[in-house]
C-alpha cells in the first residue's frame, strides 16, 4: 500500500466518524428542543390574568 492510499484510507474513515458524530449531535439537539417546546408557552397564549401577575 502506497503511503497516499494509506493517507486516503485514514481520512477516509475519520470522515466517517466525523459524519457519525455530527447526525448524534444533531439528533440530540432536536429532541432537546422538542422537550422545551412542549414545556414552554408563548406570552400570547397566556390567560390575561397570569400575564397580570408576572408584571407584579
């Protein structure tokens, strides 16, 4: 094996891996904001009287 195949080969598979870990990364980060967004309620959603007391 010439030492560029070898080269070729190595970058190769880090790529790969690079690629793997970025989908997981990007999986996570969307669940994680799927579980906010079900936590979180936007200000006009709010009854007027909930709105009342956050300006105490």
């Amino acid at each position: 094996m010439k030492p560029s195949d070898f080269q070729k080969t190595v970058q190769c598979r880090f790529e790969s891996c690079l690629k793997k870990v970025v989908r997981h990364v990007v999986k996570d980060y969307q669940k994680k904001l799927k579980r906010r967004q079900k936590g979180e309620t936007l200000f006009c959603e709010l009854p007027e009287i909930v709105v009342e007391n956050l300006a105490v």
